[in-house]
C-alpha cells in the first residue's frame, strides 16, 4: 500500500502542476493561483490517504481515486482557478485528463504493472513523461493555444461535447488495462488504436478551432471592410455636396441680392434659415466623439431609414475609450444588426432607440428595438431560430472580455439589451 501512496503522491503533485500550468485566463493572480492548486493537493492527498484506509478492493480503491481526481481537480480549476466560459475551462480539463489517461496506459504497457501499482520504473516514468509533455506544452503549444483560445467566438461548446466523450472512452479503456493483467500482442493492439484514435481526435479539434478562429477573423475584416465602405461613401456625399454648394452658391448670392435690393430683410432670413436647413440635412449627424462609432450609427441610421425602422441614437462616448475600437465596433454592429433583423420581423411600429455613455471606467449601452413576442430564452440569452445566432455569442465574448455583465429582455413586442463593460481603466 506505500508503493500506491506515493505513487499518489507523485500524481497529485503533477495534477497541481498542470491545473496551474493549464489557466489560461486565471481568476486570480499567480500566487494566488498558485496557492489554491497546492492546497487542493494537499487536500487530496489527505483525503485519499484516509480513504485507503476503508480496506476496499485494490480495483474498487483504483476506480473511486481515480473519478474523485477528476471531480476535485476539475472541479477547483472549473470554480476557483479558471475565469474562462465554463464550456471552455471543461475542454481543456477533458483534455488534460485524457492526456494523463494516455501517461498511465503507456507506463502500465511499459512496466507491465497494473492500477494502483507502484516501484522505481513507475515513478521514473510518471515523472519523466510528466515534464517531457510538461516542457512540450509550455515550450511550443501554450501561446498557440492561448491565442486560439482567447479568439475563437463560437462552436467550442461543440468542441467541449467532443472532448468529454473521447475522456468517457479513456476511461473505458484504462478500466479495460487495469482489469487485464496479462498485456498480450491483442492487448497492446487495442490500446495503439484507441490511443490513435485519441490523437487523432485531438488534432481534428485543434485544426477546427484554428478553422473557426480563422472565420471569426473573416468575419471582423468583412465587418471592417463595411464599416470603410460605409465611410468612404460619407466622404463621397460630402464631397458631391460641397461640389453642388460651390456650384449653386452664385445662384444663391443673386436671390439674397435681389431680396436686399427689396429691402425685404425678413425673407433674406427666412431664405438663408432654409437654406441652413437643407445643407445640414446633406450631411450625417455627429452621434460620438468617436469616429468609428459616429460612422458606424451612421451607417445603420441609413439602412434602418432604407427598412423603414426609425431609428434614435443617444450616444456620449469620448474620441479615445478604455475599449478598443474593433471590440466597440463589433459590439455595436452585431446589437444593431440584431436590432434591424428584430425590426424587419415585427409587426406595426419599427423603431430602434440605442443609447451609450461612459462613466468612469465603465461604458453603459442599451439598445430597444421592436420585435415579435415569440422570441425564446435559455438562461437569459435569446436563442437564435432563423438564422447562426452568432452575434449574440459575440457579444457575450466581448462582454467577458471586459469583465461586464449583458441582459436581454423581450416585453410587449419591444426586445432589450443592455450591455455593462467594466474594468477597462
């Protein structure tokens, strides 16, 4: 029994090390971090030292430390250390574990030992594979995953689904070894296959993040590219405006001339207040300080006005903000462009009304729009029926990203979202 504690023992070091090694977007800070991983080790090991002392079968006490690891090592990195979306912190803890159940299998065909087994090839291994893959990740696969992992905006629930199915099966096949004693040639071909399978599993998955990260990308520069196109085509109607001004100016002088030679000063000013008039309306509103939202609402002003929505914007935001630009654009895009989708489905009145302000270091925005009454929730988001939804999980990732907090509500035919982004001083 002191073989299988300190192999225990080894394992739980490894596990604290890799929990710490794997948070990618941490709760707390690295001592912190760092703390809560050794004392949920510590803990552990108590625990499991007083659990083999119950005198349960060697299998029995295998199969119970080994769900209980991934339950309580899981369960600090999904609650305590991880600040990531739930469904991702779960990938990588799958993962993580499906990599360890590829360690064990290996050292159990190497040394032909079974579960819970112990000796100085064992540890000699588990160590030595430990910090090989350990210096692997931390080497050459931690920035790419983190990158990946920070960017991609959809499909990793999916992703997760997968991952958590292929650790099921590791753990199918770990029970299968532990009750083989004898590692025959069928044996060993079982596992190279079902290990196969796993690599291959994981290579598939990684290759779709890179693909979806790729198409998010895609679709922030389409996004970007509608936003210039939205500008140039400002400049293009200022410039066609300024062009007419300086052509119809003398014929503007004469009528002001001819009115002065009557003495009628009443109608100069009512000529030249009109006048006023017509040339502001060739020109877009100034909604914000800052340029890339003033062209963005201008932009959806002018497609709401093509629907028939009518559209009000209140916007106070200063010219430089504590969010960037391409995250305030995407948020205020994909709320507008849900808005005009919402408005184009109701019935009656269509109108939008969006409002933004900065206080602090916070940024408020809320945006009402007219809707049907038919839209449905699932834990307070409004899920998508006719079209990909993915503006509403853009939305959430950028919210995420800020430390912010979003609320959707759908009453009486008009659909809200408010959006809070904090902690961007």
């Amino acid at each position: 029994m002191s073989d299988a504690i300190i192999t225990n023992i080894i394992n739980n070091i490894f596990h604290a090390a890799w929990f710490y090694n794997l948070v990618l977007e941490p709760k707390h800070g690295k001592k912190t971090t760092l703390l809560i991983t050794i004392l949920a080790g510590i803990f552990f090991q108590i625990f499991i030292f007083i659990f083999t002392q119950l005198g349960l079968p060697k299998a029995a006490l295998f199969l119970s430390a080994y769900l209980l690891t991934a339950v309580v090592f899981g369960g600090v990195f999904l609650f305590l250390l991880s600040a990531s979306n739930p469904a991702k912190s779960m990938f990588l803890i799958s993962a993580y574990y499906c990599l360890w159940t590829f360690i064990y299998g290996l050292i159990s065909l190497v040394t032909q030992s079974g579960a819970g087994a112990g000796g100085y090839a064992v540890w000699g291994m588990r160590i030595g594979l430990n910090l090989f893959f350990l210096f692997l990740y931390r080497s050459f696969f931690r920035k790419k995953l983190l990158y990946i992992y920070r960017q991609m905006q959809s499909g990793y629930g999916m992703i997760t689904c997968i991952s958590i199915l292929t650790f099921v099966m590791m753990t199918f096949l770990l029970l299968y070894n532990a009750y083989h004693k004898e590692k025959n040639a069928s044996h060993i071909f079982i596992m190279t296959v079902c290990y196969l399978f796993m690599l291959i599993v994981y290579m598939l998955l990684f290759y779709f993040m890179a693909q979806a990260n790729h198409a998010h990308q895609l679709r922030l520069m389409q996004m970007h590219e509608q936003l210039l196109m939205a500008q140039m085509e400002s400049y293009e109607k200022i410039e066609r405006s300024a062009r007419q001004t300086r052509h119809d100016f003398r014929h503007h002088n004469m009528v002001v001339m001819e009115l002065a030679e009557r003495q009628d000063y009443e109608g100069i000013l009512t000529y030249l207040t009109e006048y006023e008039r017509i040339e502001d309306e060739k020109l877009d509103r100034i909604f914000s300080k800052n340029y890339a939202v003033n062209s963005l609402i201008s932009a959806y002003m002018r497609k709401a006005e093509q629907n028939g929505i009518d559209m009000d914007a209140d916007i106070r935001l200063d010219k430089t903000l504590c969010v960037s630009d391409v995250d305030l654009v995407s948020i205020f895009s994909n709320i507008l462009e849900n808005a005009v989708h919402g408005c184009a489905q109701s019935d009656g009145t269509r109108r939008i009304a969006i409002v933004a302000q900065q206080k602090n270091s916070m940024i408020l925005l809320k945006c009402e729009n007219s809707c049907k009454d038919d839209i449905h929730f699932c834990n307070g988001i409004p899920q998508a029926k006719d079209h990909e939804g993915i503006g509403v999980e853009s939305i959430l990732n950028i919210v995420e990203k800020y430390n912010g907090d979003v609320h959707f509500t759908a009453e009486d035919g008009v659909f809200s979202c408010s959006v809070l982004l904090g902690n961007c001083s």
